[in-house]
C-alpha cells in the first residue's frame, strides 16, 4: 500500500468548489430526548478543501461529528460518500468509508508507544509489520513538514504531538475526509498555528478536512468555507470564494451576524456596567501572609495578600498554574491554610469546611465544572444543593423535603435562565453553558457575601460568555464582592475594579483598573517588571 | 412520570414522548423480568433434557416445594431473613460506590460470633436479650473485619475489590480454625460450636415455622432504601459514590464517610449471619460457608440498587433455592443444579436489560 493522500494536484487545491464532493449530509435529523440536535442538515465536504464547522456549545456540531465517526445514526435524512448514500453504522464503517476522525480528547494509548498505537486495530491475526509501518509513516509524514518520535510513548508527548499522531493514523487508514473536532482547544499558541498550517498541507494534497470550532479568529484563519450551526440548523454558510474576496475583520463580523441574533449583539455594553466601590467601610475579604507548600503541579504559595470590599470585583490575573487554583481552594477551605490567616466580615475562617464557609456566604465557582462542580448523573435539581445536604429547609431533622428542592431549582432554573428540559434531566446532558448556569445559580444562591470565580467562562461560546459576565456585574452591583480568576486579560479588563497579578504562586502587584495603560501594566507585572 | 412529562412538552421544541406509550411502559419491568425467567427456564429445561430429567416434573417440584406447599413456602420465607440483611448491606455501599465483596467473610464471623455468644449467655440472661445481644455482637464482628479494607480504602486508596475478596478468604479460614480449636462442642463428635437450643431461638411467626428473621431483614431494607433515597445521610454517600472530586469540592468528608459506608454495610451481613445462627441453624458447624453474598450480589444490581426491587429478586432467589434443594433430594439432580438455574436466569435477565436499553434508546431517536 502506498502513501494514503492522494497526490497533490495544483489545479485541484486552487479551485476546490470544482471537485464532487466526498461525503455529503443530505437533510439530516437527529433527535436526543427533549432537543433536536441536528434539524434537517444539508452539507457538502469538498476534497481540497478546510470546511469549517462554526458553533456555539450546544448547537449540534459534536452530533454532526458523531454521524460522521459513525457513533451515532441519524433518524431522518442520509449521508452520501461520493454520491452515494452509506450506512455508517459504525466507527469501523466510518473508518472503511475513508473518514478519519481526531477527537478533542486524545484516544491514544498513553502506555503504548506511538508505533503500537499506530498499529492497533489491524486484523487480529496479522503480525504487526513495524519496518513497513515505519516506511509508510514516512511517506506521510515528510510531505507535511511533521516528524513523529516512533518510539515514545504516547503519555510522553504533547498535546499537540498526540494530534498529529492521531491524523496521521487516520491518513495511514487512506482516510479522505478528516475531521478535527475542537483540536484547538487544548493547544497553545503556536500549537495552534502548526495545526492551521498542517491543515493547509493536507488540503493542498486534495483531502478533505472538517475543522470543529467556536473561535471566530481561528475559522477566519484556517477555513476555506465555513458553516454555521445553532441550535442545531445550519443558520448560514459561506462559500470559498466569498471567503477569500471579504477581509477578515468583515468576515467575521459576518460570522457573526449569522451566529447571533441581532439584539444579542451591542450587548458589550450592557454588561459593562461597573459601579464604584464604597471603600469607606471595612473590607469584606482580608487575606494575611497565606502560604502553601509546592506540589508536583502547582508552585508554592508565598505571603500572599488580598483584599476585597463589598460589590467591588478583584481580578487576579496570571498564567495558568501559577498557583490560582490552589488560592481558590484555599479560600473555599478544599485546601488546609499552613500559614496566614482568611478573614471575612471580621471572622476567622482557618479551620472551618466548605459548608460551614459556604453557610458564611463564601462560595467557591470552580474551573472544572463537568469533574467536580456538578454530579453528571444527577437531576439539575439536586446539582444545585450538593453544598448544602442536610441544611434547612430543604432537609428537616435530615429528611429531605423533595417539594421545596423542586420549588427552588425550578425557581433557580427560571432565574439563571437554564436551558433543560426539566429539573429532573441529569445535569450531565445539558450543554456547556447551561452546567455553568447551574453552577452559578448555586453559589449566588442567598446568602452570597463574597463569590470566587475561577475561570468562570472558560470554554463558553460568546453568548453565554456574555450572559455569564452580566450575572457577575449584577452580582457586584447587590454588594457581593468578587475574586475572578481568568486567564483572559480582557474579561478581566470588562469586569474588575482592581486586578492582581500572580506569578509564581505570589500576587507580584496590584493595578487600579482605570486609565489606558492597565493593560500594559499587567504585562510588565506578568513579565516579572516589578512597578 | 407525568410531571417530568408535561415539563418535557413545555420546555423543548419537539413533543418528544408520544403518551400513549406510557401503557407500555408500565409493562415494561414486568416483560424485561419474566420473558427473560421463561427463556431462562427453557434452557434450562434443555439441560434437564439432556441429563434425562424431565424438565416438567422438576419444575413443578421446584414450585411447589419453593412456594406453594406450605412447609416449602415457610422454608422460603424463613431462608430470606439473611438473604435480605445482606442484599440491605449491598445496596448502602453499592450506592455509595464501594465494592464490598467481603460479605461472605463478614456474614461467617458475624454467624460464628452469634453462634458463641447465644448458647453461653443461654440460662443466664432473658432469651430476647440474649437473642439481641448476640445479633448485635454479629453485626459488631462484620463491621470489625471489614475495618481494614475500609481503612485502606479511605487512607491509602487501596482498591476494595481486592482487599474485601482477600479478607474472605482469609474469615472463613479464620472461622473454621476458631470452630475447630476453639469453640469446640465437647458434647458432640462432629467439628460445631455449643447448639443454642430451639425455643431459644428467634420466634417464629404465628403457627407457622417461619422465623421472625424474615420480619428483621425485611425492616432492614427497607430503611435501607429510605435513608438512600430520602435523607440527608444516604444523599451525602451518593455523593462520594458518584464523584469523589465533587464531594471534596462540596465539603464533604470522604473518608470518614467512606468508613462509615464499610462499618454499616459489613454490620449488615455480619447481622444476616447472626440472625441465620440465632434464627434457623442454631450452631455453627465447621465448613460451613452458604456463599449467600455472591448469590445477593448479581441480584441487587438486577434490582438496580432499589430496596423494594431487591426485595421481589431475593424471594425469587430463595424459592429457587429451596425448592432446588428439595428436588435435588427427590430427582436425583445435583443440589448445584439450583446455582446452574440461577445463572441462567441471571445471564437471560442481563441480555434483556441489555436489549431492553436498546429499545429504549431507539424508540427515544
């Protein structure tokens, strides 16, 4: 067998739209209980060609990737591969149907290393032939300017590296579709960039690539034609030549005309309304020379102070790992102080539970909400009172009261405007933006004094970013204090009244965010300038 | 039901469940239960076939000595006393997400615990206080073995699965030897411990032979299920048992909770084992070791982990055991027979949850 890609034709890769296309989605519907998450999908995915998949969470892109990787069957419509309708009733049907599938989450074997995971899921009874796999990757991989560690193992290489693994299996598998689902997403910078390039490479030899995104700039960056779904329809698409005729600032305010609906959109505005602080009276949050000893993940904590007053946001600014997380749970009492002292509204914290805090109004909204800030298995409703189990009213004498619990999710689920289609529906099966309504919902829940966030929009799609950010401003605005810990200066920026800037598990400074030069004040600080 | 309905219907776009199925999912668990038993009993009637039996003739033996003669039906009843502590102990730290598979160890020391303290305090003290008494200590006995597994579940991260499975081993080792060189009936020539006379033991029920044991194991699970289901208590182990991570993030103390998980589960099969002494056999004789953990296992997962459920699933597993052990007497099939039977059952009623989930899935597409 030789190299899978087919040979590059110069013609071809100029004019794509020229070529049949290689798999198409002819009206197709896909139903889960209470949402259609794909209505009615017509798309065309030309060889030479990066075709953008361009949503929100939620609006049906994963189902699309799903019927493609032959995960999940469509109910009503069909899927044509050169024209003719298939069945792919399987990932291994997808597979012998040349569409080739690199998942956001790295499905390789970290134990084995990569030559054994290149090999797997040959025939059972073939022996692996390493030489001629050795070759064959070669063949692929020199072309496209990318070199593979054959005998790492996988858990050693990047993320990065892991993915271009992944697309060179799928290419070892002669695929001619391929389809990268959010692969951005867990990429720095210049990961970032290698892949757009790569992808560039690998149309230019006639394959077929979907990329799966919700960053505008990458799809202006990467695409050749972009489609757009929401709430799973394709609301809009634009063609390859009117793709590279618009430059990319009006391509992407045209992106997202198409995504949003157009009072949605001004509503920067709307959430910027910061009030000032009183500082007259005393602070609300008094954080003393707290200090943590380093872990294998995370640096030391060194003397750290903060403060906060009532309805006034503190950023705290920083790269990730620079000891964020664990100032947060040190706060939320996940973590055991070893030294300093937490006051809030005059009263010592050290040696009180999360609950006894939370009861105190201290909540804690955590980065990971999927992995510990919500029961995936558990209805929406209960979500909301995992912090509070056993507390008044909704447990008397430790009995719980299942009416009120009702009453109040219904009621939290009206007020931060979670979209379920019931109280009753795991939380796990609600998009991304919804579990952090929930989220929300819970730690602004009466009672909030003063609310960490960490990272409290991390991997929404604007709009919920959006909506997010107004509940925290109108949060402040009710004399709640806030700690926002992001790693986006610009949220940051919209938001906070002063931001603190971490390095190295210590607060390096602290800047008053007015005046044009904040931002470049923070830069110096995270440069290790001192001001 | 009809609320989370009528919730459906306002919130999403698509009226996604067509009401009048709901007939249909009313008899839904009754199909999923007995289609599978009657595939189960057909195979099974194969098997009999093949050993020259006639299927007919021992099923209905099997039936009317499990259920409807009335010593079969008593000896039923009285056979799920611990049947039902251990299927109650199961269901707490299943739900909280713990592999006790120590339960038969548990059960065997809390029985022989039971089975040295009754006949000793037998004379001395009143009979309910010895017959409490001697429970308790049972379930004292299993919740002590089942220290360590729990210890270095909680402390060390050690996997339960393994250390509950060794700690059987090594309890019913333990008890044979404490039998043997210990507890030793001198009176008697057969290796057994001191025999707890039979008006001494549990009562039984109105005029019949059934022990009381049945009415213990019955309130058992019971409360069982309503503390899982409807207290502060059984949601906080469900927390641990569902995520570790969100139970820290929510405050939880998974340890000490984890601790208390292994103390009332293992109490609760050293209870049943207490309660099978004092209640039926009266001493504990060397070798013994009915196996009954491995047994309630399968059939409170069949049951998903609900009290009521488990409560059907374990009646059918005693009269199938009952009245297996009587046709074994009677026909000459093998007593093993019963646990062929059974396993068939169980492996037919997991190929129709299994298609069933199918079903579901598509008729919801």
């Amino acid at each position: 067998m030789n190299v899978s890609i087919p040979a590059a034709d110069p013609e071809v890769s100029r004019l794509p739209a020229a070529q049949a296309p290689v798999v198409s989605l002819r009206g197709v519907t896909k139903r889960f209980p209470g949402v259609v998450a794909s209505d009615t999908i017509d798309l065309d995915i030309h060889p030479g060609e990066v075709h953008v998949l361009l949503g929100e969470n939620g609006a049906g892109k994963s189902t699309l990737i799903s019927m493609l990787a032959g995960l999940v069957q469509p109910d009503e419509g069909e899927i044509l591969l050169d024209g003719e309708p298939v069945s792919l009733s399987s990932p291994k049907d997808a597979i012998n149907a040349g569409i080739g599938t690199v998942f956001q989450h790295s499905m390789l074997v970290p134990t084995l290393s990569v030559t054994e995971n290149l090999l797997l899921g040959d025939r059972w009874w073939r022996r692996p032939d390493r030489a001629s796999l050795a070759t064959r990757v070669a063949a692929i991989v020199e072309p496209l300017g990318i070199s593979l560690r054959l005998d790492a193992p996988a858990a050693d290489l990047s993320l990065g590296e892991q993915q271009q693994v992944e697309i060179v299996r799928a290419l070892l598998r002669d695929s001619r579709l391929l389809i990268l689902d959010e692969s951005t997403s867990m990429l720095s910078p210049s990961g970032i960039e290698e892949l757009g390039a790569l992808m560039r490479r690998l149309v230019s030899r006639g394959l077929a690539v979907v990329f799966i995104s919700h960053k505008l700039n990458e799809a202006a960056a990467f695409g050749d034609r972009i489609s757009i779904l929401r709430l799973g329809r394709k609301v809009g698409s634009i063609g390859p030549e009117r793709f590279r005729a618009l430059e990319q600032d009006v391509l992407v305010a045209e992106i997202i005309e198409h995504m949003f609906d157009d009072q949605e959109r001004g509503t920067d505005a709307s959430v910027a309304k910061r009030l000032p602080v009183d500082l007259s009276g005393e602070p609300l949050l008094v954080v003393r020379d707290v200090s943590l000893s380093a872990t294998d993940t995370s640096p030391a904590l060194r003397k750290l102070d903060l403060d906060a007053w009532p309805g006034e946001i503190v950023g705290i600014a920083g790269i990730d790992g620079n000891g964020q997380k664990q100032l947060a749970e040190l706060l939320a009492g996940q973590r055991a102080l070893e030294g300093g002292s937490i006051h809030l509204a005059g009263q010592r914290l050290d040696g009180l539970n999360v609950g006894e805090r939370c009861e105190l109004g201290l909540r804690y909204l955590t980065d990971d909400r999927l992995g510990e800030g919500t029961l995936g298995e558990f209805p929406v409703s209960l979500n909301f009172f995992i912090k509070q189990i056993g507390s008044s009213p909704y447990w008397q004498h430790g009995f719980v009261r299942g009416s009120d619990i009702d009453a109040e999710a219904r009621r939290l689920v009206k007020e931060f405007d979670v979209r379920t289609p019931s109280i009753r529906t795991p939380v796990g099966r609600l998009s991304g933006g919804n579990i952090q309504k929930v989220v929300l919902g819970r730690e602004l829940a009466e009672g909030a004094r003063l609310v960490v966030f960490n990272k409290p929009t991390y991997g929404l799609d604007v709009k919920n970013i959006r909506t997010i950010q107004r509940r925290m401003m109108d949060a402040a605005a009710s004399g709640i204090g806030l700690i926002v810990i992001s790693t986006e200066l610009d949220e940051l920026l919209l938001l906070c009244h002063r931001i603190a800037v971490m390095v190295d598990g210590a607060i390096v400074g602290t800047v008053s965010n007015t005046g044009e030069s904040v931002r470049h004040d923070i830069g110096r600080l995270m440069a290790g300038v001192t001001s | 039901m009809s609320s989370v309905d009528t919730e459906l219907d306002r919130v999403s776009r698509v009226s996604p469940v067509k009401a009048n199925l709901t007939l249909m999912d009313m008899c839904r668990p009754l199909l999923t239960t007995f289609v599978p038993l009657l595939v189960a009993l057909l195979i099974a009637s194969l098997i009999l076939l093949a050993v020259g039996v006639d299927p007919l003739a021992y099923y209905s033996y099997v039936v009317e000595r499990g259920l409807f003669s009335p010593s079969g039906l008593q000896q039923t009843l009285t056979r799920m006393a611990p049947l039902l502590l251990l299927a109650a102990g199961l269901i707490i730290a299943f739900r909280a997400g713990i592999w006790n598979l120590g339960v038969d160890g548990q059960f065997l020391l809390g029985a022989l615990a039971a089975a040295v303290l009754a006949p000793a305090l037998h004379g001395v003290l009143p009979g309910w206080m010895v017959l409490t008494l001697s429970i308790m200590l049972g379930a004292l006995t299993g919740a002590l073995w089942s220290l360590l597994p729990a210890y270095l579940r909680a402390y060390q991260q050690v996997n339960e699965i393994v250390t509950t499975l060794m700690m059987t081993f090594l309890g019913l080792s333990l008890g044979n030897a404490l039998v043997k060189l210990v507890f030793l009936d001198p009176a008697t020539t057969v290796p057994q411990t001191a025999t707890l006379p039979v008006d001494a033991r549990l009562p039984r029920l109105f005029e019949t032979t059934v022990s009381s044991g049945v009415l213990i194991g019955l309130v058992a699970i019971v409360v069982v299920h309503l503390v899982m289901q409807r207290t502060a208590f059984g949601l906080r182990l469900r927390v641990v048992g569902s995520n570790a991570a969100a139970a820290r993030h929510a405050g939880l103390p998974s340890r000490k909770l984890t601790m208390i998980v292994f103390a009332l589960s293992a109490a609760l099969a050293g209870m049943a084992g207490a309660v099978d002494i004092v209640g039926v056999h009266g001493n504990l004789r060397a070798d013994w070791n009915p196996a009954f953990g491995l047994l309630v296992i399968p059939m409170v997962f069949l049951a998903r982990l609900n009290g009521f459920a488990a409560i059907v699933f374990v009646l059918l597993l005693s009269i199938l055991s009952i009245g297996g052990e009587s046709a074994a007497r009677r026909l000459g099939v093998p007593s093993s027979f019963t646990l062929v039977l059974v396993a068939i059952v169980l492996l037919t009623l997991a190929v129709a949850e299994h298609v069933d989930q199918r079903w579901r899935r598509q008729r919801l597409s």
